[in-house]
C-alpha cells in the first residue's frame, strides 16, 4: 500500500514562522540557513515555519446547494427509516409547469406570485426541508398555499364550486338584472373587478365552464350571480336551477368562505383579496355583522402584508395637484406602473369598504390611518360624482364614531361642543358643495345611490347631535344640538317614508336603514314638544308644530308596517315593538306606580325613560319652586348620562310634563355586534 501524501506542508514564498504571525510582526532571519527567527531567538521561543494545508477532496469547502443535498439525503434516509414515503411536492408532478393560466379571466401575475425567489415561491429544496406533516403540531389540517396547489386539489374545489353555479338558460335572465346592482357596488364599495355584467357575465360563465381549474375566478362569478339572486329576487324567481334562493345563498357562502376566503395564501394577491371583499358584501346583506366584520380585518391584515397600502401611498404621491374631477384620471397614471396602479385601486376598494360598514354598522375602522382619497365630487358639467360624495360621507363618518370616545372620556363641555361642532360643520360643507339644490331629494321617487346617500347625510348628522340633543334642558348652551337634530329627524323620516317603498326585499341595507329611521322615530317623540316650548329662536328655524310631528310618526310607522309585511325585516319588527311600547308609556300618564323603560338605540347606546306616578308628579309640582326643581338636576356633566325634564309633549298634558324623564346611557361595548342580539335582544323593556 503506498504511503499517503502528507497532510501539510512548508508555506512556499516568503520565509515566515507561525510566532511572528501570530504577533504580527515581521519576521528576521539572522542568514539563509539560520534554523531560528531573531525574534524567537531574543525570547527563547520554538521556531515553527508556518505550514500550508494540502487541499484533498475530503476537505474541499462545499457549496451551499451540496450542504442542502446531503441534508435532503439524511431527510430521505429518514422517511426510508421510518418505513414512510416522502411527500410529492406540486412541482415535481407531470403538469408542474403548465399550471393552468385562469385565476384571472385577463389575469396577469403580480411580481409577488411570478418571481420564483419571492416569499410567495420559496425554493423546492427550503420546502422539502420545512413544509412537511411532522413539522405541523397542533393538530389540525394544514392549508395549502395557492402557489402550491396540486391540480388535483384545484380540480376538486373548482368542481365543487361548479356544481352551484346554475344552467345557462338560467344565466341569461341573471346576467339581465345584474347591471344595475352592480354598477351600485362599484360605486359604493368601489368594487372594480373583472366580474362583468349581462353580456360580460355569460362570456365569463362559459370560460370557467369550460376551462377553468382555479377556484378563485370561479368563486367570483359565483358571488357576483349570488349577490344579483339576493338583490332582486322577484326578477329571478323563475330559474330553475335555483328553486331555493335563501338556500343557494347560503350554500355559495359556506362554499366560498371553505375553498377561498378561509385559505390564507388564496388571498394572498390580488383576486384573492377582489373575492374575499366580494364575499363580504353577501354576508351584508345577510346582516353577519360579527363575521364580516373579523373578515374584513383578516382581509386588510393580508393587503397590509402584501404591500398594498405603500403601493397606494406611492402613487398618490405622483398624482399631480390638484387633482382632475375625473374619476379616473389617466394622466398622473401614466408613469406609475400597471401593477402599482391595481395594487392602489384594491387598496381603496379595501378602505371603502371599511368605511362604509363603520358607517353603517358603528364599529371601529380599521383603516383610520389611510383615508380615502379626498376628491373633488363635482365634475366639470356641475353634476355630482357618487364614488366621490360618499367617500367624503365616510370620512366624516369615522369622525362622528369618534365622538363616542369624547363623551366616555369625561371631558368639559366646551371640547365637547367643539368636537362636536367641527364635525357639523364638514357634514354642512359636504352639502354646500352641491350646486344644485334640487339635487337633495327628501321624498324620492326613484330608487338611486344618491337618495341612500342622502338618507345617510341626515343620519349622520342627528348621530352628531343627538347627545347633546337629549340634553338640552339640562345645559342651554346645547340649543343649536337640539334644534340641528330634531331638523335632520324630520328631514330623515321624511326621507325614509319616500325611500323605504322603492328598495327591493333583497336589498343589503334595509335592515340598516330601518334602524336609522327607528332612531329619528324615538327622538321625534320624546321631543315632539319641546320645540314648542323652547325659545323663539326654535320657531325662527321653522321647526314642525307638534300635531305636524305626530302626524310624521305616524306616517313612517306605516311605512314600516309596510316595510315588515314585504320582507319581514327583523329591524322593522323590533322597531315597531318599541315604538308601540315607547307610546303606551307616553300615552298614560295616570298611573299609580312609577314606570320605568330602557330603550335601545341600535349603533347608538340606551335611553333610560321614566315616569313618576301622575300623584308624585301632582305634589311634586306644587310643593317645589322652579328654583328648587332645577337644584336636583344630577350635578355630572353631559357625558356619562343625561337627566331632564321634558317640558313639552303631544302625548302629556301639561300638569303631568314634569313627571316624565330621560337619560342616555354611553356604551362602552358594540351593541349589535354578536350575530344573535340582532333577533333575541328587545329595543325596549320595562324595568320596575
């Protein structure tokens, strides 16, 4: 056996021993043949020359891909101990790289999910080393990326999805009443996806028929064609692949919310996130409120992550000031690439629709550190832009939510009432901004997004004012609250008498609309004098005589009955139920034991309403000064509840009027935000 080489070597080159390196100095040799360095010699040191390492292939540096080979082996070598196979990832199969191109009908990749080095991509070898079931712990089943989706797993979600979508004669009729509620959409939620109506609708309908594999356009045809069956569901009543429309709702719901929404990575781009706001407007109009609302907040979680709101920051900040009244300009487009420009557009789809059940439903914004785009709303021919109107609306929205804040926190009144009054004053901008005033429209005729618009104007405004409002008689410095918000009552109750007739049984906001009349309903009553009795500065704002404001109440009571009858709104059944209750206890003043009633305001908090028995209220009212009376008012300030005596009644005679009281209750909860409270909890309860 020959001799093996030897592992080292004498370094060739310059003369240098291992001493004089190691203290980094230079290295002295008294002569050629000289077996010890001067500076080892001077401190009696060994003398080693420094010695070069032989280079086998042994102990050749491996690259990184080999280290990763050899772990992939030891993996391997695992699972052959174990006696299991290894998994077969996606991209080793026979169809790895001829994925099927559908998520989009026109879809083009982002450069997220294109890039093979992106997170959304990681590399074959990282995946076979971390994503394997014995990494996965707790128990349940893993979801798996969309990146990564077998086609057999694609194939079996799509056919299930296209099980529910319906026949083609059917979708002729739905493509026909689908324009018009989804251009409301648009406009509303700024839902700009590549759905399509009518014509559209069935070019779509036959692609993913006939070639589709991916779940996620397939998932989005299937909402827009459920969202236009729960719109106008009398127009479609005679499909034949759809006999039940409350059961195919609710089974393209629990479908849709299984393959896609639930699915972390198949909203994780931009389809994805198109869909999942797609699915959220359906649980809208099924009034899920706490389901929509924990699904929005996923949903923004994921577009935060994603890089949506940078997108949309960076391409606001090269649009050119100020900005054309065009909805969609074109020219500051222009150097902002295709893929910001979509990124920025779902960004503002997500906001809106943040806003707007903020708006609707009293629940925090979770986007408050992105307001949408203040844009101009009035073009150049002085007609209003809807997108525009009710973005601004929503920004002001978020505003009066936070007035809620400002009464729990206990502050002094004077920053109460500016708060307060630097919110009016941009919901009285929004309205000055209209040229024409014929555009406001308190009795509608026509069912439009801008007469639901204005309902909302006027609602906001009583929510900004009613407060204080109910405070009036406790502190005179709330005369204008009081006079605002019984002006925006009436005009609101007018308004929902003319409008609630002309909205479809499947429309996603009766339930919503129906609460906000019920609210101006309970404060027209419980002030329906008062304006009689305040100061003549009430009168010079032409506010309606007491018989005239019965006379309304009556009327929206009607409309509601009608309301109830039509679709059997739970919001028109409860209101109804307090109305009468709030009536029997207004109506009756003769009774001998003290009443009392909690009244809840949905989206708002409680009022407390009590009466004093009429023989309490008798000597009370001839045994006191005035001076006294006002001595016992609650010394607290507005927040926290408010206490007062009413002066005035249609419902009371007037030696009874002081015997009737109310406070206002801030919660420190979201009333209505449990899914149950909407059909178990009573609007009014008598307490003892």
């Amino acid at each position: 056996m020959s001799e093996e080489p030897p592992a080292k070597r004498i370094r060739k080159g310059t003369r240098s021993c291992q001493e004089c390196r190691h203290r980094k100095i230079r290295c002295i040799w008294p002569s050629d043949n000289a077996q010890v360095c001067q500076s080892c010699a001077n401190r009696n040191r060994v003398c080693e020359l420094q010695l070069e390492v032989i280079p086998t292939p042994e102990t050749t540096k491996l690259t990184s891909r080999a280290r990763i080979d050899a772990l992939e082996k030891s993996v391997s070598d695992l699972w052959n101990a174990i006696g299991q196979k290894p998994p077969v990832l996606p991209d080793q199969g026979p169809h790895s790289h001829n994925r099927p191109n559908i998520c989009h009908f026109d879809r083009q990749q982002s450069p997220d999910s294109s890039n093979p080095s992106s997170p959304a991509n990681p590399p074959t070898h990282l995946l076979r080393l971390l994503d394997n079931d014995l990494l996965d712990s707790n128990g349940h089943e893993t979801t798996t990326p969309s990146a990564r989706l077998s086609t057999s797993t694609m194939s079996k979600e799509s056919a299930a999805l296209l099980k529910l979508l319906p026949s083609r004669e059917d979708m002729v009729i739905i493509a026909a009443n689908s324009s018009d509620w989804l251009s409301w959409y648009k406009v509303l939620f700024s839902l700009n996806i590549a759905m399509g109506a009518g014509p559209v609708m069935l070019e779509n309908y036959d692609k993913v028929t006939q070639s589709a594999t991916h779940p996620v356009p397939i998932a989005i045809l299937l909402l827009a064609v459920t969202l236009t069956v729960q719109q106008a569901p009398d127009a479609i009543s005679m499909l034949r692949s759809i006999p039940d429309s409350a059961t195919f709702i609710k089974d393209v719901s629990n479908l849709v919310e299984k393959v896609v929404v639930s699915n972390d990575d198949l909203i994780a781009d931009l389809e994805g996130i198109r869909c999942a706001l797609l699915f959220i407007r359906l649980q809208l109009g099924r009034a899920r409120v706490r389901k929509t609302w924990l699904t929005l907040r996923r949903v923004i979680a994921v577009a935060e992550l994603i890089g949506l709101p940078r997108a949309a920051t960076a391409l606001h900040l090269t649009e050119p000031q100020p900005r054309p009244d065009d909805l969609q300009p074109e020219q500051h487009r222009q150097d902002a690439s295709a893929d910001q420009q979509e990124k920025a557009e779902v960004w503002e789809s997500v906001c809106a629709i943040d806003r707007i059940i903020s708006m609707m439903w009293s629940l925090p914004v979770a986007t408050s550190s992105f307001p949408l785009p203040v844009r101009s709303f009035i073009d150049s021919q002085g007609e209003v832009i809807l997108q525009a109107f009710i973005h601004r609306l929503a920004n002001i929205a978020s505003k009066v939510l936070e007035l809620d804040g400002v009464y729990i926190q206990d502050k002094p009144v004077p920053d109460l009432l500016s708060a307060v009054m630097s919110t009016d004053q941009e919901l009285q901008a929004v309205a000055k901004e209209v040229p024409a005033k014929s555009w406001w429209m308190e009795s509608p005729t026509v069912l439009s997004p801008a007469a639901v618009f204005q309902y909302w104007h006027s609602y906001l405004t009583i929510r900004t004012h009613l407060r204080l409002a109910l405070a009036y008689d406790h502190d005179q410095r709330f005369l204008y609250n009081f006079i605002s918000c019984l002006s925006a009552c009436q005009a609101h109750t007018r308004r929902y008498i003319s409008l609630r007739p002309l909205l479809p049984a499947g429309f996603f906001a009766n339930s919503i609309i129906d609460l906000q009349a019920f609210s101006a309903i309970v404060f027209l009553m419980l002030s329906a004098r008062k304006s009689a009795a305040a100061p003549s500065a009430v009168a010079s704002r032409h506010i309606m005589t007491p018989e005239q404001t019965h006379s309304l109440i009556d009327e929206a009571v009607q409309a509601m009955e009608r309301a109830l009858s039509r679709s059997g709104s739970q919001s028109a059944l409860h209101g109804l139920e307090a109305i009468k209750s709030l009536r029997s206890l207004i109506d009756q003043p003769d009774s001998a034991e003290p009443q009392k009633a909690s009244l809840l305001l949905p989206m708002i908090g409680r009022i407390h309403v009590s009466r004093k028995s009429g023989r309490s209220g008798q000597q009370d009212q001839s045994t006191q000064s005035p001076s006294s009376r006002r001595s016992e008012l609650p010394p607290q300030g507005p927040p926290g509840g408010y206490s007062t005596n009413m002066t005035g009644s249609d419902y009371l005679s007037p030696e009874t009027l002081n015997t009737l009281s109310y406070s206002m209750e801030v919660p420190e909860d979201y009333l209505f935000f449990t899914d149950q409270s909407f059909g178990t909890e009573q609007w009014l309860s008598w307490t003892n």
